[in-house]
C-alpha cells in the first residue's frame, strides 16, 4: 500500500491530453511538501520529469506540466505522443513517517 | 554529464550480505546529497536511505523497512556511495538505485539515477 495514491492506469488517445492524480494527506502533500514526477520505461531507470511540483528539468517537453493543490497533484500530458507510454509516480516527503514516500505508479497506454 | 553507476549486485542467500557501489561523476560529489532507492520486480519505488553531505552534518537516515540491516557510507574523495546490506530476506529483492539529491545543493526529490543493480535473494 503506497503512501500516495495514484490511478494503476490511464490512457488516451495521441493528441489528446491526459492527467494522473496524486493524493496523499495532511502529513506530505497537505503539509506543504512538494510533488516531484518521474517517468519510466519498462527496464530502465527512472528520469525526473517534474519537480517542485511545477517545474521542468531542462530538456523536458512543455506538453509535460504539474499542479498541486491541498492534498492532491496533477500530471498533465498534452499532445499525447505514443512515446509517452510509461509508468509515471509521484513523489513527496512525509514528515509523520519521516521518509521520502512514493505513489504506486499509473501505467499510461497511448491509444 | 552527471554519471552514476551501481555495481555489486547478485544472487545471494537468505541471511546473507551484500555490498552495492555507486561510481559518481559530471559533478561535486561532495556537496551533494545522496540517497539509494530500490524497485522490486513488478511493483513501486522504495526510499531506502539518505547521506548527507560533510557540510549538513554527513548524517544518514534510513527507511523502517531497513533500518539496522543497512548501512550507507560515503567516500568523496573517490566520488563513491556504497550500501552494505546485512540479514537479506527475500523481499530485499529488488533493483537497487543510487540517485543524488539535488547536484546544485540538497533538494527533497531524485534528480539523477544511476542504471540500476539487480539484487537477488534466493536460496
């Protein structure tokens, strides 16, 4: 069971945008600690999409945007691309475990 | 470039030991904080632990799930985080990430990965 709770799974059509969810409570993401956004392709590491819950790491696609408000965050994916397809969590800190902490991963399908 | 590169995975017994090393390199090492992180086949990611750089302290923290079988340490001067893993069950099976923490001070979120190192418990 993961500290934050993300959607197993989305999809979309290519075009279309996309948004993955990330709720936690008042002890990470209620408290006032940022969302970070990783992307995942099957076999390879993780890469930093988002951080701060807003920002973009230099060479990631403005299609690629975050939003965060009260215990809840927002992927958005726009102009959905098939090589979009991946596995995307979340992350925060969570000052009541004392760890960094992760949703469960949303797999997005591109249509 | 930042670059990092576990090594050190393998197969190993029930109650065994293991000791993972990450090479870094394309930045300060020493001003940097970092952390290992682990995905088990299938499934989420996992904060394992945290070193702290020499000027907030050089401390370490580690998750509960960790927490007395694990030990982090750190050489700057060779530009090395290492991860000795003591009484490994098999739900220490994992791939084993080494990632920094912000390369341009601390940060609360992993902003480089290395490849990864597959760590297999099985008797």
């Amino acid at each position: 069971q993961s500290v934050l709770t993300q959607p197993p799974s989305v999809s979309g059509a290519p075009g279309q945008r996309v948004t993955i969810s990330c709720t936690g409570n008042s002890s990470n993401i209620g408290g006032g600690y940022a969302v970070h956004w990783y992307q995942q392709f099957p076999g390879t590491a993780p890469k930093l999409l988002i951080f701060e819950s807003t920002d973009r790491p230099s060479g990631v696609p403005d299609r690629f945007s975050g939003s965060k408000s009260g215990i809840s965050a927002s992927l958005a994916i726009t102009g959905l691309q098939a090589a979009d397809e991946a596995e995307y969590y979340c992350q925060s800190f969570d000052s009541s475990l004392i760890r960094w902490v992760f949703g469960g991963g949303t797999e997005l399908t591109v249509l | 470039d930042v670059q990092l590169v576990e090594s050190g995975g393998g197969l190993v017994n029930p109650g065994g030991s293991l000791r993972l090393s990450c090479a870094a390199s394309g930045f300060t090492f020493k001003n940097a904080w970092m952390s290992w992180l682990r995905q088990a086949p299938g499934k989420g990611l996992e904060w394992i632990g945290r070193s702290k750089r020499k000027a907030d302290g050089g401390t370490t923290d580690y998750s509960a799930h960790v927490k007395g079988r694990f030990t982090l340490s750190r050489d700057d001067s060779i530009n090395s985080l290492y991860l000795e893993m003591n009484s490994l069950n098999t739900e220490d099976t994992a791939v084993y990430y080494c990632c920094t923490m912000g390369v341009v001070g601390p940060k609360y979120y992993f902003d480089y990965w290395g490849q990864g190192t597959l760590v297999a418990v099985s008797s």
